[in-house]
C-alpha cells in the first residue's frame, strides 16, 4: 500500500480533468454548463430520459461522474455534508437497530442520531475513536467512524474495523471529510459507505454547501438514491456547478496545502516555547503509525493548544495570514478554539487548517503572532 508522500496514486487525475472532455461534440462548451431546470422536455412515454429536477440534473450527473472516478466507486451528491449523513445512517438503520458512533467526532452527527435516529428505536452507543480498533462489534447494525477525528486528530485502523463489522454482520461509514479520497481512501481498506463534507477541502474555496455518499454496494446506493430523490434532498444546480469546478484544482490544492502543513509542523515542533502541537505526519505523534499505513498523505489540519484561552484568542485573531473561522480546508489558512462550540478539548485548543498560501509567508505571519 502506498504510505505517506508516496507518488502512487490509485486515481488517475489527468484523465479525471478530461472526462467530459473525452465526449463533447464540435462546439461544445469545454467549461461544465450550469443547468437550472425543473422541467424536460418529455414527449411520448418516460424512457428513462431526464424527466424531473428532483431525480435528475445534468449539471449533478458530471459532478458524479468526476466523483465516481475520484472515489473508484458509486458517487452520489447531496446539498450539504449532514445531507450526505443523513441519507446514509437513514437508508442503512430501522427501528430495533444499534448504531456506534464516535464519541469524539463531528457533533452534528451525534446530535442528528440523538434527536431524529433514537425516537425512532435506533439504539446510540458513543465510544473514543482510538478505542474502535479494539474491537467488540457484535450486535451493531452500523459502525459509523471517522479518522483522523475531528478535531482531535485520533486515528483508527480502517482496516481491520471494516473487516471486523462485516464479519460481525453490519455495515461501516466513514466520514472521509478531512483527508478527501486523496490522502485517504477508506472503500479501498474495505469500508462499505464513505460519507464526506465537499464544503471543506473538495470545494475548497469557502463559496458551497455540499457533500457525497460513495459505495461499491450496489444495494446501498440504490437506498440512499432513493432516500435523496424521495425526502428531496438534492443539490441545487450552482452549488454542484461550483464543486465541479474546485475539484478541477482539488489535486493542486491538496498538494500544497499538505506539504506547507508538514513543514509547519515540523518547524513549530522544534520551536523553543511553542504550543502544545498535534499533527499525524510527527513521528512522534500518537495517531504517526496508523497515519503512515493507511494514508496517502498526513492532512492539512493540527492542533496547537495554547496555555490560555486568552494566548490561544490572540494567536487566532492578529495572525495576518489566518482566518478566525469555523469550518476548514479552504485556500485560506484559518483557525479557531474549538471548545467555543462545546468539543471536550482544552480551552486553548486551536484546530489550524493550513491553506495555500506560500510556506514561507505562513511561516513568517505564524511566528509573529505567537505569543512571547
Ligand atoms: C463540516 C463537516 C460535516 C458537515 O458538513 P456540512 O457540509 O457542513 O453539512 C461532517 N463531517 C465533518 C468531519 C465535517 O467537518
């Protein structure tokens, strides 16, 4: 398997910048046309044509295909992350079934589950992500993960849980939001579902609200297809557009942003007086074992934590190359004290999301306004 910084890749890029390309006629567009359209025109008996806006897009269907070919496998896309969510712990649970889901993770996810999911007899159990490769999966319909975790960058071994859930008879997702299908590729470890949040690093431009489901089972995406086309959760035409069109660059921003977070990491690490620093691709890191096997690159994100809030506040709000933000994996470096929205992190944890600003620049902004 390929591990960090390795060139492999198991997608070909080139040929993903030229799929619509490979079948346009004389005249046609080279740029994705946006398609706003309700209605087609539909003479005769339906023939599996492009009927209604609600089940079909052709804006959406290039979308698809580009994330089909990105994720080897059946993509479908929705209008948001938690649409994505949504769709596949909806289309996988019924009443009577348990759900595990990390207790460290995205918290919209858990707060869907405790709200909607449990009034409709799905039992939620919470556990760490670094206790899931322990096992101990019996008697779960679903395994829902997420690793690295967000934002405290744990890690689990995809692998072995994909291959332990199915030999206990249920189904993984994973949400893959944090390190896109090009730093790591969980249906290839054997994960059933990956779910991700195109709003962040896919997107990449801080400009959409969007998300896709992937699988290689066909049961599975015929049910979240399903779910989308009859609870209506469909992207809106100029969302799926703009992603399209950031996913051309996706590669190029990845690329950067990832070695800009690896040499800031290891510049911040060996920093006399520095804060407290997380980051998978530090071969001291607790998540560094796991993050060499089973991914293509170590990510974008790390944690500092400051001593105080108020350290952490001032780093955040007078570096001039970070954004004070929520959300992550823009070209614009941003940053921000998680606990702010109540994750179980110290008061001065800081998620930084490395952007693509020059390397040195960020350097240079990052050691003024670390404090004295
Ligand atoms: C942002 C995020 C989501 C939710 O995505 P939206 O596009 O905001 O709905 C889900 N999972 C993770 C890990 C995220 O960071």
């Amino acid at each position: 398997m390929a591990g960090p910084h390795d060139t492999r890749s198991t997608v070909d890029l080139g040929a993903m910048l030229h799929l619509r390309g490979q079948a346009l006629e004389k005249g046609a567009p080279i740029a994705l046309p946006l398609v706003s359209s309700s209605m087609y025109h539909l003479p005769g008996l339906p023939d599996g044509s492009a009927a209604y806006g609600r089940a079909d897009n052709p804006t959406w269907e290039h979308l698809e295909h580009m994330l089909s070919h990105l994720e080897q496998a059946e993509a479908i896309s929705f209008p948001s992350g938690m649409a994505a969510i949504a769709a596949a712990l909806f289309a996988t649970l019924k009443t009577g079934d348990r759900l595990l889901i990390p207790s460290d993770g995205y918290y919209v996810t858990r707060r869907l589950s405790d709200r909607f999911l449990s009034r409709l007899g799905v039992e939620i159990v919470e556990r760490p992500t670094a206790r899931f490769s322990e096992g101990g999966f019996e008697g779960f319909a679903v395994v829902y993960l997420e690793t690295p975790s967000n934002p405290g960058l744990d890690m689990m071994d995809l692998a072995a849980v994909a291959a332990d859930v199915r030999a206990a008879g249920g189904v993984t997702i994973a949400d893959n939001t944090t390190m896109t299908p090009l730093g790591q590729r969980p249906l290839d470890l054997g994960i059933d579902i990956v779910v991700a949040s195109d709003t962040k690093a896919m997107g990449g431009h801080s400009d959409l609200l969007m998300g896709h489901i992937a699988s290689r089972r066909s049961d599975l995406i015929e049910a979240m297809r399903e779910w989308r086309t009859f609870s209506g959760s469909i992207p809106g035409a100029q969302p799926a557009w703009l992603l399209h069109r950031g996913m051309e660059t996706l590669d190029v921003r990845f690329d950067r942003m990832c070695t800009s977070a690896q040499i800031l990491a290891e510049r911040l690490s060996a920093l006399q007086g520095a804060p407290k620093l997380r980051y998978p691709g530090l071969p001291g890191d607790s998540a560094y074992v796991l993050s060499q096997k089973q991914c293509l690159r170590h990510g974008f994100l790390m944690s500092l934590t400051f001593e105080t809030e108020a350290k952490a506040e001032a780093f955040i709000n007078t570096c001039a190359l970070i954004r004070p933000a929520t959300s992550f994996g823009g070209v614009h470096t941003s940053a921000e004290r998680r606990a702010r929205w109540g994750d179980a992190v110290p008061a001065g944890f800081v998620r930084l999301s490395v952007g693509v600003e020059p390397v040195e620049e960020l350097w240079n902004a990052i050691c003024d306004a670390l404090p004295d």
